[in-house]
C-alpha cells in the first residue's frame, strides 16, 4: 500500500469513528474540497505532510494517534 492509500484509509476509518463527514473533516481542515477528494480516491500517488498534519489537527487528536494503525506498519507500506 502507498502511504498516500495509507493516509486515505486511515482518515476514512476515523472519519467513522467519529461520526464525522468529510466535509466537516474539509471545513475543520481549512482542505479544499478537490483536494480532499483526490486524496481519498487514491489520485494522489504521494501525500503533502502539510494536509496530513491538517487532517490530524482537525480530529483533534496527536500525530502518534493518527498513525497508530497497522496500515502504517513498514512492512505494509511500499514506498517506491
């Protein structure tokens, strides 16, 4: 998995989680909406920290939290 589907996977998991909707993820993020949309469909082949650290800070939650998945673990991820 790309850490790009990575970061995807794992905001929809919280996303539910949390109750929380997408847009209300974009309007807390200040991410635009082309933005969060390419993300979660995969169109992005690499991921900005600067959007993952925004999508961290709108759930309010530490970036050790966020990325506390096994989708994250070395062995899952392809980073070629």
């Amino acid at each position: 998995m790309k850490l790009s589907e990575a970061v995807a996977f794992r905001t929809k998991e919280i996303l539910k989680q949390k109750t929380m909707s997408q847009y209300q993820l974009e309007k807390t993020s200040t991410i635009h909406h082309g933005t969060m949309m390419d993300l979660m469909q995969g169109v992005y082949k690499t991921v900005n920290f600067k959007t993952v650290m925004l999508i961290i800070r709108a759930f309010d939650m530490k970036t050790s939290e966020f990325f506390n998945s096994p989708v994250f673990d070395d062995e899952n991820l392809d980073i070629d």
